[in-house]
C-alpha cells in the first residue's frame, strides 16, 4: 500500500512540473509520511481527569457554605484560611452560615463559671491560662516562661508551702520598710514594751495599728466657727433644696371678735344647729353667693359634724373659712402656702385642718388661732392628704404624692412611719373604707387599690381595660358602698365588702366629667348622688341604695337645707328646698345662674 501511495504522489509531481516548468525540485519542502499504529484507539480523557480531580481534591480547601463533604477531609483542610473575593456582606470573610456571633464565629467550649474565673483572674496575675480549645500539644496561652516558672500553678490551687513562702517574704519586706523609717537611736527597751510607739510601729498590722488614740480634746475656736457655718449651711440647703418653699405663715380674722361675752370660741356651732340631716332635698333657688377668692376654688369642706363653717381652698395660695347660718361672710384667712392649694381636710373635731400645695409642703393648722402647728414635705407634690377617721389615731396622717407614693406621718414626731409604693401614677384620693380598717385609693394609672391600713401591701387590686381614671370617690352614709367618678362620663358604684365588687346594676350617666376633676358626693341621707359637670353644672341623680329606710315616693315636708357648691370664678353657692319636693328617677340638672352685673 505504502508503495502505491508513493507512486500516486510521484505522478502528482510530474504533473504539477508540467504545468510550472519554472519550479525546481529543492524549492519543495520534504513531505513525511504519518505514523501508523495497529492499536485499537481508547478515549482517556475521563481517565486523565478523575486522577487530575483526586489530586485537586487532596489539596484544594472546604467551602464553608456546603452543608456535606463527598470525602474524609484532612485537618488543614478544615481549618485553612477561605480563599477568594471577600464576602460582600461580610467583612472579615466568614460566611453567614458560619457566624454565630457578631464578631465572627465562636468556637464552643464546655467550660464551668469556677474554671473560668480560675483562668482569666490567673491570666490576669501570672499572664497565663489554659485554652480548653488548643490542641494537646498547646493547651496554655500567654507567657510560656511564667508559666514554667510557676509549675503551671493557679491562683486558687497555690500549694501550701509557696502560701508559706509568700507570707516570709511579705512580712521580710515590712520589716524592712520599716527597719528603714525607724531610728537607729530608738533603745531597744522601748521596742519591747508595748506600750510604747517604737513597738506599735513594728507590730502595726494594719494603717492604723500605729497610731494611738488620745482622748478627744476641745475644739479651738476656729474649727467651732466653722462646725457652726457648715451646719448653717447644711441646714438652709436641706431646707431650700428637694423640700418645698419656705414661706411665712400669716393669718387675719375677719369677724367682730373671737369669743363671744360667755368666753365661746367663734368656730363653736350654735346652739340650734344639729347634728345630722335625715331627710335632704333638690335645691331650687340661690340662696347665697359667697365671694372672696381671688381664683378658682380648687377644694371645699364642712365643719364636722354640725357644718356651720365652710373651708375653701384656692388657686391664689390662700385657705378662707366661711360662716354659713348667720353672717355668711368669711371669718379667717390663712396664708402659708406660696403656690395654690390642692387639698384640705378636717380632723374629727374641726379644731385642726390640713392643707397640701403645690409648693410641695403640708401643713398642719389650728382652725381657731391660724397658726401653723407642724409642716411636711417630701419634695414632691402632695396631691391629696386625709388624716386617720378613728378617735385615737388623729396623729396619723397619709398624703397621696406626684411620685406615686403614699406617705404615712407621725404628726407628733414628724418622722414618715410607713410607705405605700404600687401605684403606676401619681395618687388622687384616699378614701377609708371598713371602720377604718382598710383604705381605698385612685390613681392616674386608671386603678383602684385596697390597702390594709399600715401595711404596704395591696389586698386588692381593681383594673380593667375599660377603665378610666377616677379623680373623685365619696362613700355612701351606709359605709357599704363608695361612688368613684370615672373619667368616661358615668359614675361607678363599689361594695367596701370583702371583694369591692362592682354593681354594674348602679351606673349613673348623662353628665360630661371627661377631662375634668369633677367632685362627686352623697347627701347625708344618702338618697341622692351628686355630681359636678365640665360646663358648669350640678347635676343630681336619684340612687336607691341598699338601705333599711323606707323612701317614699312623694312626700310634704318642712324645709331642710342641702348645701351644693360649684367651683367656678372663686364663688361658692349655697342653695335650698322649700316646703314640698318631688322625687325623680331621671338626673336633674341644676345650673347657677350668674349675676350680669
């Protein structure tokens, strides 16, 4: 074959001469014929690269986002450094399925709270520590030569005779120290007797083991002048800082005299004037206007029991008392709070009162002379004060305060015997329920809370998610229930039983309070509520409570006054029911009219 491929080539050449007779046969290149093989043709290219894939296996590293690995990896592969671009969402390289930690990925470690303060407090004192993670190799981090100096000791396992040593050298130090503060003329008598200085200094164990206490001498004058200007200075500063204002306490009586010819206070109720009212009416017409307050009427209160006197407190600062069957005009004005009043309450005989400002001071007074007995503070703003009802615990007062306390204070030694601290807000009424066993209060957390009385813990908690705040809480003459004006335009009826329930069958509406600290009260025989509204207006309710005295429906009888005032302008009204009234079950609105003049 070869040779008839030869012979086929020659004659190609002959006749590509004959067509370029200019060619000569050395400008052709050699032509070499291709090799031959009889083998069958493999592919091993598959081959070539699964031995090319096994070496690039061996070598090349993990991907750290692979959740598996086809082949056992080696230990540098696990832990070699990620090659490649950086992470676009991660700065120091690691995968976000890798972190486990802000910083990066953190190794775990089983490692006991006592191993690892043993550790790092000896890392801090030696410089070295055990790694619980190294391998077995390198199981210490820090300074190798301290640690083959210690014998890889800890700061809790320091063994006894290197305690020992320790001590020796630091005792040896002292001495020293002290070998070179003593005087070489020091006799060594004086060092053996104890009581001496030299022996002191050389056994001292403390810093003040060498120094000896000498009685007390008397202070020179220098040093008593300036113990006087530092408590001076204590006393203006504790008393001008967090308390309240510091204001003098005036008072002026307005009426003809103070005792009469037969030696009788003028606080002193009338012969003819009684003691309880058992039948009260709706009033009907104005009867008086008593005017004299610069501001508006923030507080109003009888004279106990007989409520011949009227005390009001107003928003200019000044506390008046008012005579109510006979002149009619006011009587004393007291003057001792520099910002307007917020509250006022009786004691049980009318002889004392409180007030409470919002200059943050409570003041204790005598309703007959005008002087001021005690004064309280506790730095913040008392927003309601009340004194215990029962006879014998008069001296105990309690003030509801701006920073959700109520604070209990003894009056005759002017110390704070007791806290009540639940509230969520600041506190807004007290009120005495159970002979006096337990009180009531509201705050502007829109709850109710019962307190055993001298205890700080509430026994009764009342909250609601329909419930507002309720500014106003009054209890019934029956002491079985207590209204409580809610600020959602009603007023709610509890039971001061056992679980101050709520009698959702006694719910009086139809009045606008919402936004408004409107007062709402009982008559004193309990047969109607009472209720201030945020125009102006008094509105009355007819509100059968359970009771064991028969109400009629309608009745003819002599006049009886029911005293109603309204806080508008500084002025207070007094109006009255004549001859016959009408009872309704519907509310009754009762406005004032005012004077144009």
């Amino acid at each position: 074959m070869d040779f008839l491929r030869s012979y086929k080539d020659d004659d190609e050449f002959d006749e590509h001469e004959a067509q370029n007779p200019n060619s000569s046969p050395d400008s052709s290149p050699p032509r070499l014929l291709p090799s031959k093989s009889a083998a069958p043709k493999v592919d091993d290219a598959m081959l070539a690269l699964t031995v090319a894939q096994a070496n690039q296996t061996l070598s090349k590293p993990i991907d750290p986002v692979h959740h598996a690995v086809a082949f056992n990896p080696t230990y540098d592969q696990l832990w070699a450094p990620i090659y490649g671009p950086a992470h676009p969402y991660a700065k120091d390289g690691i995968a976000q399925g890798m972190r486990n930690h802000k910083l990066g990925f953190v190794e775990d470690a089983a490692i006991d709270s006592f191993v690892f303060d043993e550790q790092y407090n000896t890392f801090h004192k030696y410089g070295y520590a055990a790694d619980p993670s190294a391998s077995e190799g390198n199981n210490y981090v820090g300074d190798l030569d301290a640690l083959q100096k210690n014998n890889g000791i800890s700061v809790y396992n320091i063994p006894q005779h290197e305690q020992k040593r320790q001590k020796i050298e630091k005792k040896k130090e002292t001495e020293e120290d002290e070998g070179g503060n003593v005087d070489t003329d020091v006799d060594k008598a004086e060092i053996d007797n104890p009581a001496t200085d030299a022996w002191l200094m050389k056994n001292k164990k403390s810093p003040w083991a060498g120094k000896k206490e000498g009685l007390q001498t008397e202070l020179t004058e220098e040093q008593k002048k300036y113990a006087e200007e530092y408590a001076k200075k204590k006393e203006e500063k504790g008393a001008g800082g967090e308390k309240g204002e510091v204001v003098a306490d005036k008072s002026t009586f307005h009426g003809k005299e103070e005792r009469d010819y037969q030696g009788r206070s003028w606080i002193a109720a009338p012969k003819d004037a009684k003691a309880t009212n058992d039948h009260c009416y709706i009033p009907k017409r104005l009867v008086h206007t008593w005017s004299g307050h610069t501001k508006g009427v923030s507080a109003i209160r009888f004279f106990p029991k007989y409520g011949h006197l009227i005390l009001s407190a107003g928003m200019d600062t000044k506390v008046k008392i008012w005579d109510v069957f006979n002149s009619g005009k006011c009587m004393r004005t007291y003057m001792g709070h520099s910002k307007a009043v917020r509250d006022i309450s009786f004691c049980n005989d009318g002889t004392k009162f409180l007030t409470a400002g919002y200059d943050k001071n409570i003041k204790y007074w005598d309703t007959e002379t005008g002087q001021v007995i005690s004064t309280f503070s506790t730095g913040k703003i008392p927003y309601v004060v009340k004194l215990n009802p029962d006879d014998d615990k008069q001296n105990i007062l309690l003030a509801g305060m701006s920073d959700k306390k109520i604070v209990q204070w003894d009056i005759n030694t002017g110390q704070i015997t007791q806290e009540y601290d639940q509230h969520l807000g600041a506190v807004n009424t007290i009120t005495f329920v159970d002979n006096n066993r337990r009180f009531v209060t509201s705050s502007d957390d829109k709850s109710l809370r019962v307190w055993e009385f001298g205890i700080p813990v509430v026994i009764k908690y009342i909250s609601e998610p329909h419930m507002h705040s309720m500014p106003s809480i009054a209890v019934h003459p029956n002491t079985n229930w207590f209204a409580a004006q809610s600020l959602d335009n009603q007023i709610l009826i509890y039971s001061t039983r056992e679980r101050f329930q709520l009698n959702k069958k006694k719910r009086f509406a139809g009045h606008i309070v919402a936004g408004y600290a409107c007062q709402v009260n009982f008559s004193p025989d309990g047969r109607f509520v009472m209720s201030g509204d945020g125009e102006g207006t008094n509105f009355f309710f007819r509100g059968r409570m359970p009771t064991s005295v028969d109400e009629p429906s309608s009745a003819i009888l002599p006049e009886e006054r029911l005293y109603i005032f309204c806080q508008r302008e500084g002025d207070m009204y007094h109006a009255t029911q004549r001859l016959e009234a009408k009872l309704y079950s519907s509310p009754l609105k009762f406005s004032v009219p005012v004077d144009e003049d």
